[in-house]
C-alpha cells in the first residue's frame, strides 16, 4: 500500500510534462506549416502552374520528408482530404506498397537530385492500389531544398495492355488451333506473318518462312497467275477467291486485302487443303455411274417422282415384278392415281404433306397386285435434289413374310411368357445395360422385388445386398463368375438376400449368357432346405459329441470277494459305486434289498 500511494504524484507529474511536450509539438507543427505554405504560395506563376497540373503533384521538404503542398489533382486521387496530408510524410500516410520501391527511388532523388518516368505503385487512401509512374526533382524555395513529385496513374493503361495481350494471345491461340493456312506478306509477296499450320505445311519453322517470299515456292506460271491475282486485288480491294493443285493436293484459297489510308498495302491469304473434298465429289461423280445399276438391281419397289407435280419420273424393274403393273403403265402418272395406291391412305393430301414435310414412313401398307393379290408393304418417301430440281423418291418393301415371322414370334414369346410366368423357379432377364427386361411373377414372390423395385443390377445389389462388406463379395463372385458362365460351365452361388420386407433368405441363383450378350439368372429359394441341413449337421455333431464322451467298462476288474471292494488303477481299493460313477455315465441311488433288509432290521420286518 505505501508504495501505491508514493507512485501516484510521479505518474500525474510525468503525464503534465508529456501534455506539454504534445501542444508544444502541435504549435511548431502549425507555425511550420504554415510557414512553408506562405513561402511556396509567394511565387504565384509556379503554384498556378502546380495547381492547374492535370497529374497529381507533392512538395516534401528535403529534411523531414513531411508534405508541404498538394495541388488539388493529388488530394482527388489520394482519398486523403487536404489536412490530412500536409505536415505528413508519405510513409506515416502508407502510400509506398513496395519497400524496396520506395528505397531505390529516395535514394535515386537524394543522390542524383532526380528522378524520371519509374514504374512503382501506392496505396490510396481508401486502400486501393495503383500502377503509377514516378518523377521526381529537388527544388529550392526560398533557400530551403524540397521535392517536387509527380505521379501518373497508369493502372487504366497497364489493364488495357494486359487485356490487349490477353486478346492478341487469344487471336493468336485461334489462328494457330486451326488446320487452314493463314499467311500475311506485302504487295511484292515478302512473307510477314504465317500460322502453325502454314509453317507445318511448308515444311519449315516460322522464323525461317518468315522473310522469304511467296512466288519463289511457285512454278513461273503460278507465280505469274498469283502477281495476277494480287495486281487486281490492288486495283479492285476486293477479296479473291480461287482453287488450285500443287503436288497432288487441292487447296481453296481467299485472298482478303489490308488497305491503309485507300491503299492495299498487306494480303492475308487463307488456304484450306480440299484435297479430301475433291477426291469425295470424284467419288460423289463415280457413284452416279453406279446409281442405274442400283436402281436396276434392287429388292425394293422404287418410283422416283417429280415433287412439284407429283407424277411418276421412273421406276425400278422390282417394282414391276412385285405389283405386276407395266413401267409404261406408270410412268407419267400422278402418284395417287396409281392403281395399287387407290384406297390407301397415299391420297393428293398426303402427297402435299409429304412434299412440305420432306419425308413420310407408311407400315402395314395393304397393296393390291395387277392380279388382284394383297401384299402388306412398307414404304418410306424422301423429298432430295438432284440438279436443283426437288425430287420424291418412294420406297416399298414388301414386308409380307416378315409380318407372318411376327405374328409367329409373337405367339412363341406368348407361349414362353406363359411358361416363365408358371415356372416354380424364379426367372429374370438381365439387359446387355445392366437394366432388367423381365422378372416373372415366381421371382417376385420370392424376393417381394418387381421390375419398377430393380430397374438395373445396381439397384438389385443395393437393395438385396444392403451391408457393404457383403454387397462388394457377391459383386467380386459375379465378376470372377463370368468367364465361367460366357463358358457355360455355370455353377449354381448361394447367397444371402434382404427381401423387399427385410427379411432374409437363402437363395440358390444360377446364371446363363445368352448369344445376345443378356444373361437368364434363375433362382430358388433354399432357405429351408438350409435350415434343415443346418439342423441336421447340429444334431449329427451333438450326436458325435455325445458319442465321444459316452464311458464303457470292460476287462477284468479286481473285486474284494468280502466286501466287494475293487481295485482302482492306481491300486487302491474304492467302494464299487464310486468306482463304475467314475468310469461310465451310470448315477445311483441307494436302497435296501429285502434280504438285507432283514437281516439289518429284522425287528421290523418281523413286525411287519
């Protein structure tokens, strides 16, 4: 306690002399800057000329590095109002981002006296920082040494440049990915610019294509044809495009004109290698060759007619032999006039739809023969050109044998619907997928699973195989199964399943590929069974256990003819109860004989 109270009057004497030391500071400051400021302001032609400065400009006094001017540009972009800053160094007002930034340039200004165009940044006042170019000079004002400082906010510049190398990395990146060859060379051929694939394709880096000049990689007569070319584009300043073949490769190529002040002064040529192109139209040319013989030779009923007036242009000898009708008898004629299309659904109306709509797909068509036969048919109509005239060609299959082949399958497949949907095991087919395509009703009522429970294997294993550890063993089984079963030495797996009511059961599956690459599973519920060769191996192990400790007696055992004593093992004599209680299962309980009974109590037996 003595010392508390001898401290108080010490720290109330030092905080009044630190008070004192604070306003005699605040006064100098005030005289100093007020005295600086009327020194700087008596030359009015330099400070209207600092004032009116579209840059921010600063004035620090040599010594103390405290700001003794601002011209209002500076106090904008600074974020710092004007008191703020004056009487301030730019370091306590955290301008300098870069340390060794700021060292390198006072050294620069202290040394040298100045300072030019050095890239740097600050921090504004409101935390922003800018990309900025900073000059400086040492000045005199009234004898005294100052710095004058000029900023330039380049951060605007420095993203457009940025953005602007983004764009060109960009244009250039595309001019590169593409296949087509790109050039850019002068009026007199002198190659400027080319892509990855212009140099690729001939054969030479950038650099050393770079500089050399288009006409010397030509035959004189291309080259000629190519000064041609370019004499026109100079003249006309209108694009050019033409094919041509060098060394067994077609390119199509675009001259496009770069005119400066009216004049074409750079060509960019675009090539793109048509070599495929052309050898397809040769193809597309060759194929024409062979369409007649097509036409001719097939199995299908043909008629190609004119979309506009819907008459009948041609027709393919099947046809004729199929429907029985002349060629002349229907060559000429409108389509729905024809007399196997009377009666159908093939009227004008739906020859105007079909005309609008490009294509039309008619099945079970009931067509009549010339000889009064039916025939079920197909047909498929296109609209196409053919030398820019709209053409309609019909497609009739007679599809008769194939609609009987249905008709039997389908039965077939009605019959083995039946058969699967009454087959006591459980039947289902697994996709190619992976999805199932059917699951019979046996299969259900073992599982309690239908087809919208497990729509894929991955559903049937989530749900029939819940614990992880289990799921990712009958998964491994099934795969290591495969090459077996695509074998078909298929082996029935029994496994545990969770029903759909959560209960388990033990399930025999056996699994078939199919030709198809589907696979049949069937499956038998052996869950009793299970149980009962499990009960069966416990009792017959009971049984076995029950064998091993059952104890018999044989051989000659020693027995006292007085008191019937016998002689253990270990010859010692024990009671006979005792001795068999040891060596079989046999328990006793004593009585009396009558005999004895009369002997040892015979007053009562007397009595009796």
């Amino acid at each position: 306690m003595e010392n508390t109270s001898g401290t108080n009057p010490k720290l109330i004497e030092e905080n009044s002399l630190l008070k004192q030391k604070i306003k005699e500071l605040e006064e100098y400051k005030a005289k100093f800057n007020d005295d600086d400021r009327a020194l700087w302001k008596n030359d009015s032609f330099y400070h209207a000329f600092f004032d009116l400065a579209m840059d921010p400009m600063a004035i620090t006094d040599f010594d103390t590095g405290r700001i003794i001017d601002v011209n209002q540009v500076f106090v904008e972009w600074s974020h710092h109002s004007r008191d703020e800053l004056i009487g301030q160094t730019i370091a306590k007002l955290g301008f300098w981002v870069n340390n060794e930034s700021r060292r390198a340039i006072l050294d620069q200004l202290y040394n040298a006296g100045f300072i030019g165009d050095t890239e740097t940044e600050l921090r504004r006042g409101n935390g922003e920082i800018r990309q900025i170019i900073f000059s400086g000079k040492l000045i005199a004002i009234e004898n005294g040494k100052c710095f004058l400082s000029v900023v330039r906010d380049i951060t605007e510049h420095k993203q457009a440049e940025e953005a602007l190398r983004d764009e060109k990395a960009k244009l250039l990146a595309i001019i590169n990915a593409t296949t087509d060859r790109i050039y850019l060379f002068d009026t007199e051929g002198t190659i400027l610019a080319i892509n990855n694939a212009g140099a690729l394709y001939s054969r030479m880096g950038s650099d050393s294509v770079i500089g050399t000049n288009i006409f010397d990689r030509l035959t004189p007569d291309a080259a000629q044809k190519r000064k041609a070319i370019i004499q026109n584009i100079c003249l006309s300043q209108q694009p050019f495009q033409f094919e041509y073949e060098q060394e067994g490769k077609w390119t199509d190529s675009y001259f496009f004109p770069v005119a400066v002040d009216g004049k074409v002064t750079r060509i960019v040529a675009h090539g793109r290698d048509i070599t495929e192109r052309k050898e397809m139209e040769e193809k597309v040319r060759a194929s024409e060759m062979h369409y007649r013989r097509l036409f001719e030779a097939a199995k299908d009923g043909i008629l190609i007619i004119d979309a506009e007036t819907g008459k009948v242009e041609d027709v393919s000898p099947f046809t004729v032999e199929m429907l029985g009708y002349p060629r002349d008898e229907l060559l000429g004629k409108h389509i729905w006039d024809i007399e196997f299309f009377k009666h159908t659904v093939l009227t004008e109306a739906a020859f105007m739809e079909l005309r609008n709509s490009g294509n039309i797909y008619y099945n079970n068509l009931r067509l009549a023969t010339k000889e009064g036969w039916h025939i079920i048919a197909e047909l498929i109509g296109h609209v196409y050109l053919v030398d820019r005239k709209r053409i309609i060609q019909f497609n009739i299959r007679n599809i008769s044998d194939l609609k009987w082949a249905e008709k039997m399958l389908k039965q077939e497949k009605e019959k083995l619907f039946t058969i699967l949907e009454n087959h006591p095991s459980g039947v289902a087919l697994l996709g190619h997928d992976c999805t199932y395509q059917y699951i019979n009703a046996t299969f259900t009522e073992i599982t309690g699973y239908t087809l919208d429970d497990i729509p894929t294997s991955r559903d049937w294993f989530i749900r029939a195989y819940p614990d992880t550890d289990y799921r990712h063993y009958v998964y491994s089984l099934w795969v290591n199964n495969l090459d077996r079963i695509e074998k078909r030495e298929e082996e029935p797996v029994t496994l545990k399943v969770t029903c759909k009511d959560k209960t388990e059961k033990i399930i025999n599956f056996i699994s078939i590929q199919l030709r198809s690459n589907e696979y049949i599973i069937t499956c038998r519920d052996v869950t009793k069974e299970k149980f009962a060769e499990e009960e069966r191996e416990k009792l017959i192990l009971e049984l076995k256990k029950a064998l091993s400790e059952v104890k018999t007696l044989s051989g000659l055992l020693p027995i006292c003819a007085s008191c019937k004593k016998i002689r253990n093992d270990k010859g010692y004599w024990e009671q006979i109860e005792d001795y068999i209680h040891d060596h079989s299962e046999a328990e006793f309980s004593h009585g009396i004989c009558p005999e004895c009974g009369e002997k040892l109590y015979s007053e009562y037996y007397k009595k009796k």
